[in-house]
C-alpha cells in the first residue's frame, strides 16, 4: 500500500460508528413493507437483511463525507450523491436495509435520486444524501427502489 492509498483512506473513510446488532429481514418482507411506498417496482439483492437503527445510521451520516461534497449538475448531481451514500453504508453496514430510490420530489415532476432504510421498526425511512436530512414517505412518486 503507498502513501496515496493511505492519505486516501485516512481522508475517505469515516470514523468509525458502532453497530447495534439489529434483527434480520427477509427479502419477501422488504418487498412487503416497500409496496406501502407506491412501487411495485422493486430490485431486492439478496434473500436477507438487517435493520437498521436509525440513531446508529445519524451518528454514521454526521461523520460520513458525502453530503459535504460539492454539487455539480450533470457530472455530481442526486445520483451521484446516492450512488456515493449506498456505497459508504454498504462499507459501513453491508448487511443493513439500505437502498436507494428514483421518482419525483413531492409537488412537481422534478427527477430526483435519494436513498432509504428500514428502521427498527420495519418503517422504510428516505434519506436525502446531500443534506443527511431523514424522513418519512410522504407524497414522492416513486419509480424505482433498488436494495
């Protein structure tokens, strides 16, 4: 490993979050719970997850460096940020029910990409990953969730 592989993980990764051993899911259920999002368009990769609790997943946000890069249209825009934000939750917690969603922002036809888990309580939760803002599904047209 040199100097640059060092300075990049040093500077890339995050610190480290504790974990709290979650229950696990099953993929017939994460298909469940995602239909009360307006989709029955759902891409589910594996068979089994693991909850994700939501106290755990903001101390991760607060110390994650993705919502602190810079907006770019076109080249670091919302997919760009969820694509990012998928990939450091899967580092962090790669059994964790996390995903990301394509559809439209509430009250306009603007394309927008955000992410999403389910929480301790089996709610599927958005996080919109240039803000870490969490919240819940509300009026969002959704065409696709990919877990």
């Amino acid at each position: 490993m040199g100097l640059l592989d060092i300075l990049w993980d040093i500077f890339r990764k995050p610190r480290s979050v504790s974990i709290k051993d979650m229950p696990e899911i099953s993929g017939e259920k994460v298909k469940e719970i995602l239909k009360e999002c307006n989709t029955g368009n759902q891409w589910i990769g594996d068979g089994i997850f693991k909850l994700i609790d939501t106290n755990n997943l903001i101390d991760f946000l607060s110390k994650n460096p993705v919502s602190n890069r810079k907006y770019i249209t076109e080249f670091h825009d919302c997919d760009d940020f969820c694509y990012e934000l998928m990939g450091e939750v899967s580092t962090w917690y790669p059994e964790g029910a996390f995903g990301m969603v394509w559809g439209n922002k509430p009250n306009n036809n603007e394309a927008h990409a955000w992410n999403f888990f389910i929480n301790e309580n089996n709610e599927v939760r958005y996080v919109e990953p240039q803000t870490d803002e969490i919240f819940t599904p509300s009026t969002e047209r959704v065409w696709i969730m990919i877990i």
